[in-house]
C-alpha cells in the first residue's frame, strides 16, 4: 500500500508520495505534474482535470472550476455569490440552501454540490495515483489553507470519504511547506529555535506564517492570509484591457463569457513573462469578438500601478504577520517562498521591505506543499517506514463554549481555545448538573464565514445524585488533527464513599469544589495536567482519615447538530460516486470499441483500394463487395450507429476480420516465404558443409561418429525434397488464392534441420583423464606447529584409521 500527499488548489493539484528514494511528485495521464482542478460533463461521460480544462472553451456551460472556495458553504452567503462571478456554469440554490452547479450529464440536468465536485477530482487524483504507483492507494493527508473554518474543513473530509480515500491528517499549507522545508535539514539547532517566514501565494489566497524549528521538531508559532491570488492580478489587468478593446474597437468582452475567459488566459501568459522581463510586451488576440482581431502591449510598471490597491493589502498581510507572531526582524532566519505568484517581482521587494530578507527559494513552488503533505502521510502511516520528526500546528481561530442555565442559575461561557492555540488538543470542563443540558462552541472572533457557530451538544442522561444534589460532568473539548473543533465525549462523574481500609487499591480522583471549574489537559490523558502551563481546575483539599471517595466515570450519550452531511446522506451520495465510476468505465470501454471499429474502417479500406498492400491477394469482386462494406459502416457509424452498446461494436468489427484476417495471412505468407525459403537454403547448404568437413577428416570433428553424420545427412535430404517440392507450388500459385505453402511449415522444417546439426556438431570434446598425483610428505613446520597446537600425529593417525574421520579433521579427545 502506497501512502501520498495532496495539494488541492483552487486552480490545479498536485500529487506527491513517499517512495523507497523518497518523496516524488507524481505525474498524471498527460505526464504532466499539474493536474487542473477542473470537472466537465460530456454527454454520458465525466471529463476531470487536464482534458476537462482543454475543453473549457468549447464546452463551457458543463465545465467547472473554482469549486474550492464554495466548500461547505450556502447559496445565500455573500462570499459564494461574490464567487459565482467568476464562474460561468449555471449555479442554482437546492432545496437546503446549498450550492448545486447545473449540468448536463447522462443527458438530462443534474445538480451536483462542491463537495461532490471535489470528489470526483479526488477520485481522479486517486486513480492517477495508482497508475503511476503501481499499488493500492488508500491513505492520504490533504493540505488546506489555514483560512480554512470548521464547516469548510468537514466539507473536504466529506469529500475525500465519499472519493473512497481514508484521509490520516488535513493539514494546513503553510505548516506542510514548513515540514518539506524542515524534513530534510540537517543544521537546525538543538537549543534556540530558528526562525523561519513562510509566504504562500497562490492563485487565489495569500497565507504568511512564521514558525520555529529545533532539531527534529517544528513550532507554528502565527499566521495571517488575505483572500487575494494570482487571479486577482489578472483580473485588475483584463478590467484594463477590455476597457482599452471597448474604446478601440467597440467590443465588450464582458458580455461574452468565452471571450472573457479567452482574455483572463492570454493575461496569465503576459503576467508570467513580465515577471523576468521589464520592457513593453505584446498582447495579441486573434477573432476575439465578432471575427474582430485585437492587440495591445503593458510593461511591468504599469501592472504593478493596476495593481496597486492588491500589493498594498499584501504589505498589510506581511505586517499582520510581525505583529501576532511577536518576532524581532533580527530573530528571523530567512523568508521562504512558495505558489506561483510569488514570482511576482513587486511582492518579492515588498518580502524584503517588511522582513528586512531577500525572497529565498529553496522550495520547489509548486510542489511544496504536496510533497510536505506526503512526509506527514509517511510519518503518520505505518505502512512507510521514516524518521520521526515533531509537527505543531495551531487552531487559526479564538474559540468558546457556552451552555444553558439551569434552575436559578444562569448559562456560562468560556474562551477554551486562544488564537493560535497549538493542535490538536484537548480541554475537559467540569459542571455540576441535575439535567441534561447543551453546549455550543463557537468562534470568539470574526472568521471568513457567515456563521460563527461550529455546532450544539446536547448531553443527555444527567440525574442528581444520591443526595440530590447536581451531579459532576466532565465534557472533553477538542481540536483533532483535522483543525476540526468539538465536544468528543462527556462523562458522568459518580461519587461513593467507603471506608479508606476497602479502598486501598481504587484511584482516588480529586473533586471540584466550585459549581463550575475548568481543567486542562493533552490529547494521551484526559486527567493530565496541561504542559503548556494552562491548569485551570481547583482541587479539594483532602478528606477524612477513615472516609475516602471513589469516582467512576460513566459515558454518556450526546446528540449534536454541527457542519457536513449526516452519515446515511454520505453513504448515499459515496454510492452516486461508485455509480458514475462504474459508468465512467463503462462508457470508456464502449468509446475504445467504438474508435477501434472506426480505425479498422479506414485502415483496411486504405489497404484494399488503390496500390494498398493487399490489394494484389484478393480477387476484384470480393475487393469491391468488402469495401462497400465498409463505406456502409462508416456511414452507419456516423448516423445510426453514433450511439450503440459496446457489444455491437464488437460484433460488427469481428464480422469484418472474419473477413480481412484470410486476406492478410494470404498477405502475410506470399510476402515472407520467399526469405524463409533462402534461409532454409542456408541451413541446407550449412548442414552439407559440416558433413564434408566430416568426411575430410576435420579434427574438430574427431570425437563424432559415422552414425551421428549419416543421421545429418538422412535429415538433410529429407527437409531438400520437401523444400523442392514446395517452392515449385509456391512459385505456381496465383496471388488472389491461399499459399500453398504457409510461412509456419518453413520455419518448422529450419527448426529441425537446425536443431538435427547442432545436437551433433556443438557436443564439446571429452576431456582427457587426470593422472593421480603423489601424497607429499609433511614438513618439518607442519610437525611442528602441530606439536605446537597440542596434537599428536601418531595419534591422529590412528584416530583416523579407527574412526573412519578424515586426516583434516580435529576431533582429539583426552
């Protein structure tokens, strides 16, 4: 089993896995290493990633792309609706205020949601990784931006489950950057961390994080982002120019969402050359509206004044950064840059202004992401074997608990997890209740995402105790290894006291003696004491000499309304995916069977008519009547037959080779006969050569017989009249009619005249008889150092002749 890494970006992936020589980047079915993120509908078929965006153009109302940023999001929030203008497929709300992208598949409408979408480039990712890895791929770990909310990050797990691919870690991009940055260093310090800047610009997100590396470990220590890219950049440019085209030539390329799209990609080539070029350089469009041709020219100085308003919020994000990471410029290492717009020259100066460093790239930009990702799956797998190396990550986000008032008293609140909190990990409050209640997390702060809530608990099974009194409840709040935020269990604290002589050997628990108290602790031990200094609980003090209170936590059951599809709504759509797997084979399979009886027609019409290779070994009726044939079927096929099974495909291409396969073995042997025919004169006159070497007494023919050379020449004669025989039927026979003589019997008559000469003529000659050689006689050093050693070789002789053990051997007992 093979473990890999994903990069999933807005605007392609990547794919990495860990391997014997370590970490590659994976290439798909276009040897490409990017793989667009883009999913298009063709009839009764799916088209994903790199054929899908070469047809973009053509088939652009059921292409999609952008699916990224709608990830677990409402039809209504504004940022979906700010989206949707850069989306030309036709975008309907569902029944439960989701987003549905309207397509035609399996020709008739259907509404598939982002989730799905992302899904099924998973699906492909997988299958790009099989190929390519020759094995099973099942875990991964996936890198999401560190933007990225509760609801957000559900919605891409729901996804990669319902692709069929079992996710060990999301992980957020800039920490995976870090670890590929980390892995491999050799010189990190065992003592002072060192102190590095990661930026991160990508197509359409800009994430800056800084974080510490010690040997074998890494720290993230804060991050800020702003939601602009690369695609941004291109949009202040094409706003420019189709401005420029309405005023020269009356055209509005906004109006026509192919042009637009036609437009925003010759921009993208410009803005990548004028990355390594300052001088003026040409745009050139050719019928880009209404058969009109249009060009203009920009240099670097006038993008970067465009783009004004974008390298100002991208300073504003770099200075985030210094201020919430609370780092001194002179305790920054370096700043290392990845994504493909930080090539941009503005924002590589900008790095240097704020940072007080040069822009380094050490990384690959594209791939490092995918390639960290990978590192984490083969740390976390054990399926891989790799070095430890300790990752923390942070929760991006302020978050809080509140619950319900009971009786008289009110609800409370408390802020469990600071911004920037390390991840995963965990929080256990205690409460005293008498009845079930609810608890809601949610964020403390603004996020990029309407809802601030991230989902209510109801505990359920709550009674007084014996005395009446509220019982104690222990409710674990955790961030996992996703960045996901819940409440993961929630325990009923039952209380006894007995006598300290019956109770030596139970663990006494300490008890809260307020209402409502908080402890902390690590994700291994609930009951642990937190490390980073955070203990928050308030123990009493003692109990009676002869009392002592036994606790025994009971497990109680909880009912939870939070983000992502309910497990029966995600088993069904896991099903839909299978399905359309199932049919994306299937029709495959068909289109194979289709083109090869497409490719066999104008094939074989081409080698019957006209100076074809075979048109001289078939009569003209039987020329002509399956020619006809074939113009019918390709007609058919491009009428009738557009649409058939596979089988019928099949059937019709096998009725044709019943009747070409004659034809082309007639080919066949009129056309190698003839060689095979002077080869086995070759052997003839090879197998008389060595005869008549006999004959004259050769000597490397001494140690054969008279019998083994008659044998060869019975053999030889033989295979002659058979050859004189067939070559003069061979020579008679009409080109239009079967040979009489198939290219199969020549070679079977070479193989044993051959075969007949070289059992007898290869046989080496026996080798002469060895003569005895004389025992020598022991030295006087051999006596000696057996002397020496403790032997006796009178002994040893006698020994030897009594034992039947050779003289070699040593096996003197005293």
């Amino acid at each position: 089993m093979s473990v890999i890494g994903i990069d999933f970006g807005n605007e392609s992936c990547f794919v990495a896995a860990a391997k014997a020589g370590g970490i590659e980047t994976l290439a798909n079915d276009y040897s490409l290493r990017a793989t667009p993120s883009c999913v298009a509908f063709d009839g009764k078929k799916r088209i994903i990633g790199v054929a899908a965006k070469n047809q973009q153009v053509t088939n652009m109302k059921n292409t999609v792309s952008g699916f990224k940023r709608l990830l677990g999001r409402k039809f209504n929030d504004p940022h979906v609706q700010h989206e949707l203008n850069n989306i030309p497929t036709k975008v309907e709300q569902m029944s439960d205020g989701g987003i549905g992208f309207c397509v035609n598949y399996l020709d008739q409408q259907q509404l598939f949601t982002p989730e799905q979408l992302t899904a099924m480039l998973f699906t492909k990712l997988k299958e790009t990784s099989t190929h390519a890895l020759q094995a099973q791929v099942n875990d991964c770990v996936i890198a999401c931006p560190v933007y990225f909310t509760n609801a957000e990050r559900k919605a891409l797990l729901d996804a990669a489950q319902i692709a069929g691919l079992n996710v060990l870690r999301l992980m957020n991009e800039t920490t995976a950057t870090a670890l590929s940055y980390g892995f491999y260093k050799q010189d990190l310090p065992d003592d002072k961390p060192r102190n590095v800047i990661f930026v991160d610009c990508g197509n359409s997100s800009l994430q800056v994080s800084a974080c510490a590396f010690t040997k074998g470990k890494l720290k993230m220590l804060a991050s800020s982002w702003d939601q602009i890219g690369g695609r941004d950049f291109d949009a202040a440019m094409a706003e420019y120019f189709a401005k420029e085209f309405m005023d020269r030539y009356k055209i509005n390329a906004k109006s026509n969402p192919r042009s637009w799209l036609r437009l925003l990609t010759e921009i993208e080539k410009l803005k990548k050359q004028m990355s390594a070029n300052s001088t003026k350089l040409p745009l050139a469009i050719e019928c880009f509206m209404d058969d009109i041709d249009v060009s203009s020219s920009m240099q670097r100085l006038q993008m970067e004044e465009l783009c004004g308003p974008l390298l100002k919020r991208v300073e504003a994000t770099f200075k985030k950064l210094l201020v919430e990471s609370k780092l001194p410029l002179e305790e920054i290492h370096s700043v290392e840059i990845v994504g493909g717009s930080t090539r941009i020259p503005s924002i590589k100066l900008i790095i240097e202004q704020v940072f007080g460093k040069p822009a380094r790239t050490t990384l690959n930009q594209d791939e490092a992401v995918s390639r960290g990702a990978a590192l984490q799956c083969a740390i976390m797998s054990p399926a891989v074997r790799v070095r430890e190396f300790g990752v923390t990550d942070i929760q991006n986000y302020s978050v809080k608990v509140t619950w319900d008032g009971e009786d008289s008293m009110g609800g409370g609140g408390i802020e469990v997890f600071p911004t920037f909190h390390a991840a995963p990990f965990s929080r256990l409050l205690t409460l005293n209740r008498k009845e079930p209640f609810t608890m809601t997390v949610q964020y403390a702060q603004p996020v990029p995402y309407p809802d601030l809530i991230i989902g209510r608990w109801t505990i359920k099974d709550i009674k007084p105790n014996e005395r009446g009194e509220p019982s104690e409840v222990k409710v674990k709040v955790r961030i996992n290894h996703h960045g996901i935020v819940l409440i993961s269990s929630a325990s009923l604290v039952d209380k006894k006291e007995v006598d300290e002589s019956s109770s030596n050997s139970q663990l006494n628990e300490p008890q809260a003696n307020s209402a409502e108290q908080l402890n902390s602790g690590q994700d291994q031990s609930q009951n642990q004491i937190n490390n980073a200094g955070e203990p928050m609980d308030v123990s009493q003090e003692g109990t009676s000499e002869k009392k002592k209170k036994l606790s025994k936590l009971i497990d109680l059951p909880m009912d939870y309304q939070t983000h992502g599809y309910l497990p029966n709504e995600l088993n069904n759509l896991t099903q839909l995916e299978a399905k359309m797997v199932a049919n994306d084979a299937k029709e495959t399979k068909r289109v194979d069977a289709k083109n090869a009886l497409e490719e066999f027609v104008y094939d074989m019409r081409n080698k019957l008519q006209g100076d074809g290779p075979l048109e001289r070994y078939v009569v003209s009726s039987a020329r002509d009547s399956i020619c006809n044939q074939l113009n019918d079927l390709e007609d058919w096929l491009y009428e009738d037959g557009e649409d058939c099974d596979h089988d019928t495909y099949v059937d019709k291409l096998k009725s044709l080779q019943n009747q070409t396969n004659p034809i082309k073995e007639r080919a066949n042997d009129y056309e190698f006969c003839p060689a095979a025919f002077d080869e086995l004169k070759q052997a003839l006159a090879f197998a008389r050569t060595a005869h008549s070497e006999f004959k004259k007494g050769v000597p490397k023919y001494d140690h054969l017989t008279e019998t083994e050379f008659m044998n060869i020449s019975e053999t030889t004669e033989k295979v002659q009249k058979w050859l004189d025989i067939n070559l003069a039927k061979f020579s008679q026979a009409a080109r239009t009619t079967d040979s009489p003589v198939k290219i199969n019997e020549i070679r079977h008559e070479i193989q044993t005249l051959t075969t007949c000469v070289n059992s007898v003529i290869n046989r080496p000659k026996p080798k002469p008889a060895s003569k005895p050689t004389p025992a020598k006689d022991m030295t006087g050093t051999d006596q000696q150092q057996q002397q020496h050693n403790g032997e006796n070789v009178d002994k040893k002789t006698e020994s030897a002749h009594t034992n039947s053990v050779p003289e070699d051997s040593t096996m003197d007992v005293d």
